[in-house]
C-alpha cells in the first residue's frame, strides 16, 4: 500500500539528461585514461567564437565554468537558473553508472569488461540459442562494424557480437536478415545468462540497422537496452513507494529495467524526447519526469562528429527554448548529463568528465536591488546522487545512503499551491 504524498515545495521535476556531455576533466579522469577530455569545451572550441547556445546560456551553461571560459559559451550577468556541476563516483563511466548514481545507487564494484571480446563459452551459448553463427566478437564502432561486416551478415546470417571499453555487450541486426523480434529474444537471453560474475555485464543492446551497401545503412530508432537490475532501493523506488508519479522518457526504462517507473516512452531521437517531454508537461501531469536525450552519445560523440554534436546540441537548446515558457511556479527544471564522450578526442568511448548541472523555475526570485536573479552558484556536487537527494528532499522522501539534498541553495518561493 502506497503513502500518501508529503507536502511538496514543486508539485513536479522534469530532469533531463544529456547523453555524453560532459563539461570538462574530472579529478579521476587520468585513471580512466581520460586526461584532457572535455566534451562541451571542445565542441565549442571546434565550432569557434561565433558560436552560441543562447538558451542554454541564459539559464547560466557558461556561468559553469567560473575560472576557464569556453570559447562561444561565455558566462551571462544573470543566469536565470543555479548552475554548477557533478563528479562521479562510480568504478565505471557509462550510462547505467551514471543514471544509477543520480538516482542513489552508485556502482561500486566494475562490472566486468572484455577487453579482447567475448569468452568462447559465452559466443557457443549465445550461438547455439541463436541457431546461428557469431561473427567479429571484438570492440569496434557501431557505424564501423555495420560498415565492415553488413555484407557478410547478409549473406551469411550471423550475428555481429561486438563490445567497446565499457561493460557492453552489442548485437547488430540487419532487420531484413534477422526480424526485430528474434533480435529482441536472442538479447533477452543473453541478458539472463549475464547477470553474475564472471559475466557481470551492464548492459545488452539491440542494434538493429536496414542495410543496402558498406557506405548505405541506417541504424533503426528500436534499440533497446537489457540492463541489470539496480543493486538496491533507487530514487524512483522511494518515490513510487510514496506515491510521486514516475514517468522515463527515452531509454530511461531501459536502464532502470522498468523499476520504480509508473510509466514511459522509448522516443526515436533527441527531439522526439523533448517533444515527448513536452506532451507530458502539458499534460499536467505531476511528479517526476525523468527523460534521457541519447543522439549526442550515441550518433556523435562515440563516432567522434564534433560537427554533427554541435549540431545535436543546437537542436537541444532550441527545444530547451520551446519547453521553458511552458512551465510554471510550481515546476522545476533539472538539466545534466551521465558522462562525457568527447567528439574530438582519442577512441571511440565514454569519457570520464564532470557534468554540468542546471535547476530552474520561473519561480527563482531577485536577492539583488536591480530585480535580476541571484547568481545561484551550486558548486560542484558529489556524487551524482545529490541530484536525486534533492529531487527526494522536494517531495519530502527519505534519502538512501547517497547524497545530499541542494535544495535549500534554491533561492525559489514557488506560488501557493
């Protein structure tokens, strides 16, 4: 039996996450070979000076960096929301890590990797469940590896199986060879069979794809995700335990394998998620809504397109700039980001970063003479699981073990209810 709801200071949360943008080094970065990284500050340093992210930077994206200014990102007088960032402190900088973390439950113990692909033992059971052979078992590129193997999987009918540096193990299918469906079961399976040492692995993608020739394919928008069940009580636990809606746009759903979340929507690109996003707040639905934004990750930075990632998050700032109107005293607007993957630098992979952090409402109020916002600085916030501290904190849930609340670094007097 659900409790009932305790007097909230914002009737909903709407928290989006950037898939991949980092904003600068973490303190660990060296230790994940990561030195140097910087997804937003070299993106902008690619695109130039005359680049902006106007909405994004009213809100206080550029304030972020106090003591290093971005090229084209630079710091606005009054930023209309608190701004800061976040540092990780799980043993892995992927997006279950990074989702697990905001919402209380960091990954302590690294999941395992396979450097140099996949046990045999492991290809034989998927192959023999499969009825089909295996082919590449090795890190590679998505784009790279449809490019490399498609002909052959048309030919052949073999599953391409290939991981990368995180805890990922990967199936691409050419849908025309292998029906959505079968590739669907074949990774259920593998997830079953993956979940305990030695083969500890985060996460089971789907990758379908349609495919003509090396240099003419296209990757589906019905990836899906077979991720391992949080370890302990997330935030989306404790908040439907107290009867806060849920609600996981994108592939929240699959990261979280469906725990705690009332409801949701797989989207098929970053702005069918802030569409999504949008639909929901217009609903007047309240809670938490909780949205995963992926194209930034997955379709620049892992393909290392500072070009098509710059273009990702103009996109974004656009839709940031549809969504704000839109909400009310009583909302509040929580913009972040899982990891870094940094389109400039070396490799195909996540990159170990800091991540920006910004809370708005229209109901942020003057501590100034001249009526603009208070500069709302929130730091650096650590671990992650601050954001879901606060997000718990505002609908008066207990916390977990991990993280501290910020809200009362708001300066905010939301309207009555």
């Amino acid at each position: 039996m659900r409790k009932e709801i305790s007097m909230s200071r914002f009737d909903r949360v709407i928290t989006i996450v950037m898939d991949g943008l980092g904003i600068g080094p973490a303190a660990d970065s060296a230790r994940f070979g990561d030195a140097g990284a910087d997804t937003l500050g070299h993106i902008a340093e690619y695109m130039g000076a005359d680049w902006r992210l106007p909405n994004l930077q009213r809100l206080g994206l550029g304030n972020i960096r106090e003591d290093d200014e971005m090229i084209g990102i630079t710091p606005v007088t009054a930023p209309r929301a608190a701004y800061g960032r976040m540092a990780e402190i799980s043993a892995s900088k992927d997006s279950v890590a990074g989702h697990w973390e905001m919402m209380g439950v960091p990954v302590t113990e690294p999941l395992a990797l396979f450097p140099h692909g996949f046990p045999r033992e492991l290809i034989e059971k998927i192959s023999n469940f499969a009825q089909r052979p295996v082919i590449v078992n090795k890190p590679y590129s998505g784009a790279a590896v449809i490019h490399d193997y498609g002909e052959q999987q048309r030919s052949t009918g073999a599953l391409i199986v290939y991981t990368s540096a995180d805890s990922v193990l990967q199936i691409a299918a050419n849908v025309d060879i292998l029906p959505l469906d079968e590739l669907y079961r074949i990774c259920a399976y593998v997830r079953s069979i993956t979940t305990k040492p030695p083969y500890r692995i985060g996460r089971v993608i789907a990758r379908p794809y349609t495919f003509m020739a090396p240099d003419d394919f296209t990757r589906t928008s019905d990836r899906r995700d077979y991720t391992l069940k949080p370890t302990s009580t997330t935030v989306l636990d404790r908040l439907q335990a107290a009867g806060v809606s849920t609600y996981g746009v994108g592939k929240i759903n699959d990261i979280f394998s469906g725990m705690g979340l009332d409801d949701g929507v797989h989207t098929t690109s970053n702005h069918d998620g802030m569409a999504q996003t949008l639909r929901v707040v217009r609903s007047g639905r309240g809670g938490l809504i909780f949205t995963n934004l992926v194209d930034l990750d997955a379709k620049y930075g892992h393909r290392r397109d500072p070009a098509g990632a710059a273009r990702s998050l103009e996109e974004f700032d656009h839709d940031v700039g549809t969504l704000l109107p839109e909400l009310g005293d009583r909302d509040l607007l929580l913009i972040t980001a899982d990891h870094g993957n940094d389109p400039t630098f070396h490799g195909t992979d996540h990159t170990r970063e800091l991540v920006p952090l910004l809370a708005y409402s229209p109901s942020l109020v003057s501590a100034t003479e001249h009526d603009a916002p208070a500069l709302l600085p929130l730091g650096i916030r650590e671990p992650f699981s601050d954001l879901g501290a606060t997000i718990l904190d505002n609908f008066g849930v207990d916390n977990g073990p991990f993280g501290a609340s910020f809200m009362n670094a708001l300066n905010a007097e939301p309207a009555m209810a």
